[in-house]
C-alpha cells in the first residue's frame, strides 16, 4: 500500500485531527518537492473525498507559510548583503517586524 493509500485510510480512520494531518504535511512537504507534495495532496484528497475540502485548506496554509518562509530567508540573505531595508520589505513582501523578529 503507498503512501497516498495509508493516507486515505489514515483519514478514513478518523484517528487524525487537522493539526496531526498538517504536521504530517508539512513533514512530506519539507522531504519531498513541491510538485510532488502536489500531486499526493491531489491523490489523498481524490480518495478521502469526505476530508477534501480540509485537505486542500491545509495544503493552501503549508504553501503560503512555505512561500512566507522562503521570503524571509530571502530578505535576510539581502539584509546581510547590504540591501537597504525600504527594497528588501518591497522585494519580498516581509515586513521589518517579521525582518527583525526572524533576526534574533
């Protein structure tokens, strides 16, 4: 059985709540490629269709928190090259707060 199927089963079970399911997400999703993760999301979801629609909700949050982590490291890498701060926020969309708090 792969992987996609422990899922469905997994789901089907109802012995996962949203928050396990994301960190498992997130867990394949940080070992695997973004393609990929794409097309296991698409495979569990077309064999749970009853937990579809929170599937891609999770998905959807992993892909932008995915997104907003690279942004910050990308802003970082600029602050520390000498980019002044006003490109860096309008570059990549990071706030100075975020900048700052990722800094420490």
């Amino acid at each position: 059985m792969g992987l996609v199927e422990q899922m469905a089963c997994l789901l089907s079970s109802g012995y996962a709540n949203d928050r396990q399911i994301k960190g498992l997400f997130n867990y394949i999703l940080q070992t695997g490629d973004a393609v990929r993760f794409n097309d296991f999301i698409d495979g569990v979801a077309e064999r749970s269709p009853k937990h579809k629609e929170s599937l891609m909700t999770i998905a959807e949050r992993l892909r932008q928190e995915g997104e907003q982590s690279k942004a910050l490291h990308i802003a970082k890498i600029m602050l520390e090259s000498g980019v002044p701060l006003a490109d860096i926020m309008r570059f990549t969309g990071v706030s100075e707060e975020e900048l700052a708090a990722a800094s420490q």
